[in-house]
C-alpha cells in the first residue's frame, strides 16, 4: 500500500508578499500585484505591466557571495526552500540527509542571465562572458541550489513543463515518498523572467494582456471582457513528508496530498485540447489516485490564465469530468491577484489550496466584472468566501499540451 503524504511546511515569494502570512492576508482580501513594469524599460513594448516581487532582498537568505553566482529564479528557490524548513520546524542535521529530497523545477530558468550575459558577450566579445553563465543559467539549478544550501542528499531533481512545471514537481515528489525512495522532499516551482525578451515573446504571441492602465484589473480570469494573462514572478516550496514520519517527530500537518495526475493534450504548441479533454483527464487522474469521486471535491483552484482560450476550455474541461456536480464546485483563480508566474505558478497555487483547506477559507477571484455566457460556473467572485472544503484540486496547464493535477485533503487520521 502508498504511503500517505502530508504538507508539514511551506515557502512562498511572490508579488502579494513573501511571507505566508502576507501572501495568505493578501489573497483572501483581494490584494492585487500587478503593477507597472519597474525591471527594465517597457516603453517599447505592447505590454507595460506585470505583477514583479517588490519585498525580496536575497542576503535574508544567503551571503552576498553566493547571491551573486545565481540568478534571480534560483535565489527565488533558495529562499522559499528555508522559510518551507523553518516553517515545518525541519532540521536536516538531526535527520538522515540521504532520505530528504528536492524536485524543484522552472519552466525557463535562467532567461535574465542568458540576457545579461548575451549582451555582454556582443559587446565585450566571449572572454568577457562569466564562467557562471551557465550554472546560472540552466533550469535545474533551482533544485541543485537548494540542495547545497540546505544538506539535502535525497532523491534530486527537477521538472521542465512550462506552467505545469510546479505541479508536475510536487506530484513527482509525493510519488518519491509513496514509493518509499525518501522520508522528505522540498517540492515546487520558481520563476523570474519579467525581462526584455520574455514580455517581447509572449507580446509577439498575444499572450500578455495590454490594459496598461489599469494594471491592478489587468489579471481577469473568466471575465468576459480578459485580454490576455499578466506574467509574474517569485516561487512556491512546499515540505511534503510521508505521513508516518511526519508523526514521529510531531509536525503540525497542514494538509495531506492525496492524488495526482497528469495528461497530455496531442493536439497544439500553446492552444488548449478542444473541450479541455486533457484537462478533464488530468483532474479524473488525480481524483481516482486518490481514492475518492468527483462528488467528493469542493474546490478547484483553477488555471484561469485570463486568457480567452484557457479559461473556456478550462471551464469546459470541469463541467466533462464533473458533470451535474461542476454547478455544486466553488472555483477559483489566484493569478487574478498574482498573475501567472509560469513555473511556479503550481508551486505557490498548492500552497494558496493547502491554506484554504487548513482555513476553510476560498480565496476570490478578483476583477470578475462581466460574466462570460461560455465561463458559467462559480468561481467565487470577488470576495473571499468561508466554506467547508475536504477536498481540493489544483490545476496547472502548460504549453505544449502538459496538464497537471493534484488532490489535496484535509487531514485526519
């Protein structure tokens, strides 16, 4: 038989604050951060905002030596990683260091340094290119990082599946344990890639939203009147332990991971499956592997992008695998406050679903002015909202057709 899986800590950087308390007080208050890009220049471009990491400062974490030989979504990852030790009151010295893990991934890794260094190298020519572009650079960094800095000898590594990349990591992660490969793993996603070439791309997509003016309202998932995601940024580490030794050594347990899964859509580069079957098989996926039935779910924290094609078909996508029960679903969609924050984006959403089951609190999804006839499901508009929930899902669909799902439930033994 698995083993059971539970959340004993967690870690969040992001654009609503970087804290657990913070970022929890600001997402069931409807606090936006999105605001005007400050990181570089934007007056060039179609899109002027996103939602950035104001209140980091890397030396909380680290000396200024090692901020300095990573970028900013490893330093992300490092931080997040400690403050999710600290918070489940995990000591890697007085544990056997072989059994504690890390699967921590990025969708794009180090697109800030290849940047940087790439203009060096056209300027000043290539030996004047830094001998830690590459170790800065490469997506797996975020989890090598971490498991320098905190001891961590487990099982390593990381997942690379756009915005799916978070979800897809914690899932790989409960699966270490359930099979017994580890006793610990620091799971999740990071992200940092509010640059020059990142909003340039996702412009010359017609992704990004362009309601310059209003960037607080820019992130508007399910809202008729959405034109596009904001992008953000920070990360998202959870400490999963597999529930016997989390007993043990006496950790509060915040909630239990009881299913993942995970599908792909075979159909196109960046446009979801028609009808959101992938999705739908996902969510099923991850329902069945935990043992439970549609009707047990409560709550979805939605993808919900605030693009047009993603959150219709995301829509669709719950009403097939749901049926009559999708009416009875309170959704909702946390990038309306923090934007997408791609890679991270299921690490930080697990914890936003992990606290509303520990609080019985549904966060809101803000800025839902006009209801969409094709977006028709409760996605608790606007205000926060106090409700029993046993059962929750967290969605993350990538580029490229990855879909991924897990299940989380209260805990109780």
């Amino acid at each position: 038989m698995n083993k059971r899986v539970v959340i004993t800590g967690m870690g969040v950087i992001s654009p609503i604050g970087s804290d657990i308390s913070t970022f929890w007080n600001n997402l069931i208050t409807g606090v936006s951060g999105v605001g005007p890009i400050t990181q570089f220049d934007a007056s060039d471009f179609a899109t002027k905002i996103a939602a950035e990491v104001t209140d980091f400062d890397p030396l909380d974490y680290m000396d200024k030596k090692e901020a300095r030989r990573m970028d900013r979504f490893v330093q992300f990852a490092v931080a997040a990683a400690k403050m999710a030790l600290k918070d489940a009151e995990l000591d890697i010295e007085k544990e056997d260091p072989d059994r504690v893990g890390v699967y921590i991934g990025s969708g794009i890794g180090g697109l800030r340094t290849w940047e940087e260094q790439h203009n060096i190298y056209l300027k000043r020519g290539p030996r004047r290119v830094s001998p830690f572009f590459i170790p800065m650079m490469i997506a797996n960094m975020a989890a090598g990082q971490v498991s320098i800095q905190t001891g961590a000898k487990g099982p390593n590594s990381s997942a690379v599946s756009a915005c799916a990349t978070g979800t897809h990591s914690i899932g790989d992660a409960m699966k270490i344990l359930q099979r017994g490969d580890a006793d610990v793993m620091m799971a999740g996603g990071t992200e940092s890639t509010i640059t020059p070439m990142a909003v340039a791309g996702f412009n010359a997509l017609q992704a990004l939203s362009t309601r310059n003016d209003e960037p607080e309202k820019a992130s508007r998932p399910f809202d008729k009147d959405r034109d596009g995601f904001v992008m953000g940024e920070g990360a998202g580490v959870l400490i999963l332990e597999t529930l016997d030794h989390a007993l043990a050594r006496g950790a509060d347990i915040i909630a239990e991971v009881a299913g993942y899964g995970m599908s792909g859509d075979a159909y196109h580069l960046t446009s979801p499956a028609p009808e959101g079957e992938g999705a739908s098989r996902a969510m099923l996926r991850a329902i069945k592997d935990a043992g439970l039935q549609p009707e047990d779910i409560d709550y979805i924290n939605a993808h919900g992008t605030s693009t047009e094609l993603n959150d219709k078909f995301e829509t669709l996508a719950i009403k097939n695998a749901f049926g009559d029960h999708a009416r009875k679903l309170a959704i909702s969609s946390s990038k309306s406050m923090f934007g997408h924050l791609l890679g991270a984006a299921g690490g930080v959403e697990a914890i936003a679903t992990a606290l509303a089951l520990k609080e019985q609190i549904l966060p809101p999804t803000i800025n839902y002015e006009t209801p969409d006839p094709e977006c028709d499901l409760d996605y608790v508009p606007n205000e926060a909202r106090k409700a029993p929930v046993r059962a929750a899902l967290s969605n993350s669909l990538g580029f490229g057709g990855h879909n991924a799902t897990i299940a989380l439930k209260t805990y109780d033994d």
